[in-house]
C-alpha cells in the first residue's frame, strides 16, 4: 500500500504506517507472541538514510485514525515494513508504529521501555523516557 501511494506522488521521502490492535479481535497465536516478544526490543530503522537503534514502544506520535475512532497515540514498533521500504521505495525514513485500542494498554506498553529488566551492564534503556532521547548502551 505504502508502495502504490508513493507512485502517485511526485516525491516520497519518508513513509510512516502506524496500526491499531483491538483487544477484542483475533489474533493468531503466533502473532500474538510475536508482538509480545517484541514489546521490549531494540531494533534499526532507517532515518535520513542511516542507521539508527531506537526502542519498540518508544517515541510515541498523536495519529488520526478516522472520524469513528479519532487520534491516538502509537509507538514505535519492528514491523518488516522498515526494513524492506527503504529499500524498494529508496525514501530516507521509513518508520511503524504500534497502538492498542486499549488506551491503558498502550500507555503501560508506552513505559516499558524505561523499566530496566537486566542489570545496567547488560541492558539497553530507551533514554527518551528519562529525558535524553535515543538509545544509550547499558
């Protein structure tokens, strides 16, 4: 989709896809896990045309999803997506993100990020949380 949008425009420079999970729907178990496994990762994203590490959950943005459901907030999130679109479209940022419908839900998910599961030597802490911004090595 993001693919053909970009084909009707004379310029595409970055690509954001954000996506809305309902609670109430079904999920497959494997993409259930899949996006429980992934809450807590680190991962590279293309920004103007370099690699950066950033943190799911972090960075969140207020996104319009239609008039039925309005804006909500959605965070960052490894979908394939920015890995294959900077390449096949060659724009210079590509980025997804990830939100519940579940506004609790995708709040506590939103703070995750902060919480240190590992000893500082061995973790990576997104810093936005806690005021600098990006990735700092544990």
């Amino acid at each position: 989709m993001a693919s053909l949008a970009g084909q009707s425009l004379d310029v595409t420079k970055s690509v954001d896809i954000s996506i809305m999970l309902g609670l109430g729907d079904r999920h497959g178990k494997a993409a259930v896990e899949w996006t429980v496994d992934n809450l807590l990762s680190t991962y590279q994203v293309m920004e103007n045309h370099c690699l950066r590490t950033v943190a799911s959950f972090s960075a969140g943005s207020s996104v319009p999803f239609g008039r039925k459901i309005g804006r909500k907030k959605v965070y960052r999130f490894p979908f394939s997506d920015q890995s294959t679109l900077s390449h096949t479209m060659g724009v210079s940022t590509v980025s997804t993100r990830l939100g519940f419908d579940s506004i609790p839900l995708t709040s506590i998910s939103s703070k995750m990020p902060c919480i240190r599961i590992a000893p500082p030597a061995e973790s990576q802490m997104d810093t936005e949380c806690c005021g600098s911004g990006g990735i700092s090595p544990g």
